[in-house]
C-alpha cells in the first residue's frame, strides 16, 4: 500500500456466513474498499508491489482492503458456490455493513474483486459512489472457455496438487506489461483451492444490460495481451456503462501510476 511503514494501519475482522473475513483500514476521509483478485490477498499483493495505494491515502481518503474468503488471513470452506462472485459480493456487502458505512463508498476491485464489485454494486446500487474496476476478467462470450479451463484445472488438483497445476500456470506466457512481477503461490489452503476454481467457472459478470443500469462514475483500468482479462471486457464495461473512462497500460510504468489516476479519479468534482 505504497509506504506503509509510515501510514498506520489497523487489522479487523468480522465473521459472516460461517467465514472469519479479515481486512485492513487505513487512512481518514471518504471510504473506499478494495477487493484483490482471484487467489491472492492484502498481503500478496503488497509483496508483489503491483498496485501503489499511497496516491489513494494522500488524497484524502479511508482505504479498506480485506482478503476475500478463503484467501489470505481470512477462513472459508470446500464449498463451491461460496465463491462465485455474487455469494462473494454478499461478503463484500456484509463488510459495509460491519464498517458501519451509512453513505455511499468507492468500490475498487481487480480481476475477480471486479466481478465482485459489480455484483455488489447491481444488487445494491444505492451503497456506492464511484467505481474502479481493474483488470476486468473476461466475461460474457469469452467467459465459456476459461470455466472450462478453471472446471479442469479443478480436476487436476484433486488428482495430483496444487503445484502441479500452479506450476503450469506460471509456465505460460504472461502479459509483457507485468513480465516482470513475481508468481506467488495461490493463497488459499490446498483442500478449498478447486472449490473455488469451480466457483469462479460458475461465475460471469452481470449481463450488459444490468451494467448499463450503473450510473455510478467508473474508471475502468485495463492492460493488453492477457486472454484472461482481455482488452474485450474491459472496452464492453467502458462502453456500457453510462459515465465511464478507459485507461489501458502499456508498460509497467504505466500500471505503477494507476494509483494516481485512481487518486484523481476519485476526488474529481
């Protein structure tokens, strides 16, 4: 979260549908919440130095990041349809309320944090402000070949592990714009791993016509050549949704300044 030797920062966490969630608040202002992506955590991510969250903090806002169930610091069980994005936008919900967040928040989410905040953000238009939605993963008419992949993939850490499967899937090619940030292990335990890759093939964003509903400001963020969250999605959200901007990255210079367009994005008048 950019510096965060010199921001404090406070741990919480609340229990809902049987998980123990756990998260991190930081900052003062306005509240905005962050969900990571699929397999990852709070802590991963920071290690990984993908995302600078400082821009965020100096702009005046309270910045809430919390692993989602299963991931990270946070419990959950070998259930599958406990993480599909809407049983997962349901956690997000339920953190509001924890936070006792009365007005309107920005919802930030990357990869399947994205699909969570939208999900969360049809179903309860009314709790949130702005949305930043960070590489959006592919959805819709693309969406039929990565369930299979994930129904697969499933299979094949029943059968023989998760490293078997985590190992071939650092061995692909990766998209140039993060060549270079390293592949961490998935973070959620071995047992509840296909659980929820099954989970994720389920899931899919809400329909266009549901997103076209949204009239939240969105500032959706987006980088080329990764079949898993192609440039398709993310120009479908920028288009549907009535009052939106697309940023698309080039290099990883270009990915290290979204904390700043985030920061802009949300303070703008």
């Amino acid at each position: 979260m950019g510096d965060r030797t010199a921001r404090p920062v406070t741990e919480g966490r609340f229990r809902h549908r049987g998980a123990e969630l756990v998260y991190d608040d930081a900052g003062h202002g306005p509240l905005a919440v962050y969900a990571h992506g699929g397999f990852a955590s709070r802590a991963q991510e920071d290690r990984t130095g993908l995302f600078d969250w400082g821009p965020v903090l100096d702009a005046g806002r309270r910045l809430v990041r919390y692993d989602a169930r299963a991931h990270g610091g946070s419990s959950g069980e070998a259930t599958v349809t406990d993480y599909t994005y809407a049983a997962l936008a349901d956690d997000l919900l339920a953190l509001l309320d924890h936070l006792g967040a009365t007005a309107p928040v920005d919802g930030m989410g990357a990869s399947m944090g994205c699909g969570t905040v939208l999900h969360a953000a049809v179903r309860a238009p009314e709790r949130f402000s702005r949305l930043v939605l960070l590489i959006p993963p592919t959805a819709w008419a693309t969406r039929d070949a990565y369930a299979r992949e994930n129904r697969k993939a499933a299979d094949t850490v029943e059968r023989e592990g998760v490293h078997a499967w985590w190992s071939a899937r650092l061995g692909r090619p990766r998209p140039p714009v993060v060549a270079d940030v390293p592949g961490l292990p998935p973070t959620p335990p071995e047992r509840v791993v296909p659980s929820v890759l099954r989970g994720l093939a389920l899931s899919d964003l809400p329909a266009p016509g549901e997103i076209a509903s949204l009239r939240h400001p969105a500032l959706v963020l987006a980088w080329g050549d990764d079949p898993g969250h192609p440039r398709s999605t993310a120009e479908t959200l920028a288009d549907r949704l009535p009052d939106s901007r697309l940023r698309v990255a080039r290099t990883r210079a270009d990915v290290a300044a979204w904390g700043g367009l985030i920061a802009e994005f949300l303070t703008a008048p």
